[in-house]
C-alpha cells in the first residue's frame, strides 16, 4: 500500500529525511541512547547523529543528560496532529460507536503501515476504558485481525510483495509460523471477506475485523474488535458480531 506520490531529486531534504530517522530510532528496546548508539542505529556518523540529536533537544522534542538522549512529550505533537486533522478516523468513529453499542464490544480502526497495524481510533463501553488498544499502538500486522483483513484485499501481487521474506516471529504457539501459512489464510480471508485471528499475538484473545472498501474495492484499512476467547465459542461470536461489522463497513464505503 504505498501510494506515495514520486519525488524528484531537488526536492528531496535530505536533512529532513534524516532528521526524522533519528527520531524513529528510538523505540521500547532503546528509550534512551548515545549519539554513537543513534548514529549506529540510523547509519550516519556519530558527529551528524549528535547534531540532529542536539537540534531536537533545542526544539523540545528530545532530552538529554549530555551524554543520553530520549524523547520527549513534545514527540506527541506530531502523532497528535495527524489524528486531529486526519478525515479517516473521523468519519469512522459513528460507526465505530455503533459497532460498540451492538455488540458491547470495543471496535477499533486500523490503517497498515509498512510491516505494522496502526489503531488510530477506538470507540468503547466504560467498562472497557482501561483495556485495548489505544489510537496510535503499533502491532505487527500478520498477528491483528486488521492487519490480516487489510493484506487480503490488497491486489494478488501487493499481497505478495508484503510477504516476500518476511521474517514471522511467533508470539504464541497459534501464531503463523512462515509467510507461506499466512498467505493461505489470507486467500481465505479474501474470498469470505472478513478475517479472524485467534491466540495470534496474546493467549486467549480473538480478534474480528472487515475490510474498508470504497466503490473501486481499495482497502482504506479495516474495522475490528478484540474480544477474550474464554467468554464463547468462535462460531457463536462470529454470529453476535460480523453482521453488525459488515453492515458497518457497507454504511462507510460510498463514503471512503
């Protein structure tokens, strides 16, 4: 799904480009780094890494001791302002509410990006107020619902592409184990049009997601509900949510 428009040499920025790398160097694994550390994560030189890192201190994006750096709340700004001013959540979040009040379950967005899911809207029952998904968490996409019904309504060769050498580390013991078991189920997914994953990511948990279509069937992401597995059997689930789901993501296509 990369429908990025082609950029011509003189009007790339490279600094921007760099800028931004080093800000996506940090992560759970590396909250706090040196600039050598930072340089060697983003492939660019200690010196250029401490001075991108310096930059963004200036601005209050990052923090430092003078020795390490770390992010800092400021970051949020930019994840912030693209689910303020983007029209996807926006428009999906009535249904998302509704899917909630039907089933009383938390129904989610998710968009792919790149090897992950991205939640960027959730609607919920106050008793779901402290579980789930939050808008903005990143889950590899092959273990998510979403992520499974996205990549099945991709075109055959997308979906391949995707695929192609995937590493697939198992999270479970349920969790597709090559890209091979992944495409199969995907092809599955494509032909009933809907996608489940059960036990993929966390023990006990099922999720359920729809694709989003517009009139041409390009998949603009999916809508999807988390749900423990404990509570009832998957056919009994599939019968208390799909049909809402669908008629959900039937209510937005003319829209997307």
């Amino acid at each position: 799904m990369n429908d990025r428009p082609p950029l011509l040499a003189h009007e790339w920025i490279a600094g921007l480009e760099k800028g931004l790398t080093v800000i996506e160097a940090f992560d759970a694994h590396h909250p706090r780094m040196t600039a050598t550390e930072a340089g060697e994560r983003c492939g660019m030189t200690r010196t250029a890494a401490r001075r991108y890192l310096k930059t963004l201190a200036h601005l209050g994006y990052v923090g430092t001791d003078g020795k390490q750096y770390w992010l800092m709340p400021r970051i949020l700004r930019l994840g912030h302002a693209y689910i303020e001013s983007a029209r996807l959540p926006k428009l999906v979040q009535p249904s998302l509410q509704r899917i909630t009040t039907g089933t009383d379950e938390i129904a989610y967005l998710g968009v792919l990006d790149g090897d992950d899911t991205i939640f960027l809207a959730r609607s919920g029952s106050s008793r779901h107020t402290s579980t789930g998904y939050w808008p903005g968490t990143r889950v590899p996409a092959q273990v998510t619902a979403a992520g499974m019904a996205i990549l099945s309504s991709l075109p055959e060769a997308e979906m391949d592409t995707w695929l192609q050498g995937r590493h697939m580390p198992a999270f479970t013991s349920f969790t597709f184990s090559s890209p091979q078991k992944l495409r199969e189920a995907l092809v599955q997914y494509r032909r009933q049009g809907w996608s489940v994953s059960e036990q993929q990511l966390d023990l006990n948990y099922r999720g359920v997601a729809v694709p989003l279509l517009d009139r041409h069937n390009v998949v603009h992401g999916a809508i999807s509900i988390t749900m423990p597995i404990n509570r009832e059997e998957t056919d009994h689930a599939l019968m208390r949510v799909l049909s809402v789901m669908q008629e959900a993501a039937r209510g937005l296509r003319p829209l997307l």
